[in-house]
C-alpha cells in the first residue's frame, strides 16, 4: 500500500557510510509514496561501499567490468590482478610495461587495453587523483578529470561516486536499470528518457542517491516482469503536407 509507514532494518554496524541514510530514508518516504512502498518492501538497506585503494585501482576494475557479464569480468580481473608483482593489483608503471598482446590474452579487447594503459600514465601523471584528493573534489571537478581517461564516460564515473565515495546526490540517468526501475516504480510501460528522469528527480535531491539504488531494487522485485518495460521508441515524424500539383489544382 502506497505511503504505508516504512519499518527498515537498518544495521548501522554494518554499514560504514559517508551519508546519514537514516535522515535519506526519512526524507524519501515522507515525500514520494511510489519510493516509499519501494522501500518497504526491500526490507534491509544492503548498500555497500567498495574497498579499492585508490582510484586508479577502482576505474581498473570498473575498464574490466564495461560491457561484458559479472562472472567473466571477474575472471578477466583476477587474470589483470596477476600481472602484478604483489598479485593484487599492477601498478601504473606495471600496466604501462605490459605489452597489449599480454593484456589481451588476459581477456581484455583492443580498446579495454588501450584504457588501462591511458588510466595508468594519466595516474602517474596526476590526472588521476588519489582516492583521498578525491574525497575532497566536487563530482562535477570528478566527472571533468575522469572522463579525460580513455574508455571512461560519465557512467562509469558516476558508478565511482556512488559505490566507492558513496557521494548521497548522484542520479546516473543514462542507467539503463535506473530507468527500468523508475517505470516499474511509477507504474509506466516504458523507460523515461535521460532528459525526463533528470527533471523527475529533483524531488529525490539531495539523495538522489539513495533513491537510484532502490530503482534497480524496484528491478529486482519485480522479477520477469521486469522484462516488459520497453525502451521509448523514436518521436514518429509526421509526413510532411505537400501541395497539390498544377494538374490536380486544374482538376
């Protein structure tokens, strides 16, 4: 039932978060009865922080993870892992040593190389920021850096704001689960556009967040009936009115 009072199991013991999600909860519920009734039937509030060291380390694994499916990207990552001397993670200097054929027969295509290697000299070359110079930048000074890096566009950064800095405003609005979650929430047979999901998500500010992280809950609950929300189709153009030729004007 929408805007039901929303009883969280919310073990603060285990979550170690840079935001107040109590006050988000509080917040969201009281303002959206749609994202209310999300959250009630969620139950606990699972958000996870990653644990990368560094910036460079979380967009190396984030490179890996484009495109392709979680348990082949992890197999690929732990093969990358490998190639460095400590058997966590190569440094910079190590990926820039590495020649592209080792990289791709560790699973990486063409373009995936060329990243890590373009993510590796922009980190020496302090382009990339360490993860606690990051802490303290804006995530548009973010944003602007980090898609200098070949292979990084706006998702992928917005994927590190949220689940590395856990930053409480980010809303990815080209997120394809993200806009799938929004339509089932809201009762639509298709996804929004980016423009409409960015206006519609100002009520969520400041924890838009939060709110983009039940959207792919939103997802998850509805099971295969996820699967019938369709993308929106292209605006029909409207044919266009010529005028009567000089044979039928006589007619």
């Amino acid at each position: 039932m929408l805007g039901a009072p929303v009883i969280m199991k919310i073990t603060t013991e285990k979550l170690s978060l840079p935001f107040d999600h109590v006050a988000a909860h509080e917040f969201l519920t009281k303002n959206d009865p749609h994202l209310a009734d999300v959250i009630t039937r969620t139950g606990e509030f699972q958000f996870k922080l990653d644990e990368c060291d560094s910036v460079y380390e979380s967009l190396l694994e984030a490179i890996v993870y484009q495109s392709i499916s979680g348990k082949a990207a992890a197999k690929i990552f732990s093969r990358i892992q490998a190639l460095g001397a400590n058997g966590v993670c190569p440094t910079p200097a190590e990926i820039l040593k590495t020649r592209i054929p080792a990289l791709r027969k560790a699973g990486l295509s063409k373009a995936k190389a060329l990243a890590m290697k373009d993510l590796a000299q922009k980190t020496i070359d302090g382009i990339v920021p360490t993860l606690d110079a990051a802490q303290n930048m804006s995530d548009e000074e973010l944003v602007e850096r980090l898609i200098s890096v070949r292979g990084i566009g706006a998702w992928t950064v917005e994927m590190f704001l949220i689940f590395r800095l856990g930053r409480p405003d980010v809303l990815p609005i080209h997120d394809l689960g993200v806009q799938k979650g929004w339509a089932i929430t809201y009762r639509k047979r298709k996804m929004p556009k980016p423009k409409e999901l960015l206006k519609f998500g100002e009520r969520w500010r400041p924890w838009r967040t939060i709110a983009s992280w039940y959207m792919w809950r939103a997802v998850h609950l509805a099971g295969k009936d996820a699967r019938k929300i369709i993308k929106p189709g292209p605006k029909k153009k409207r044919p266009r009115r010529t005028k009567p030729s000089k044979i039928r004007q006589q007619r």
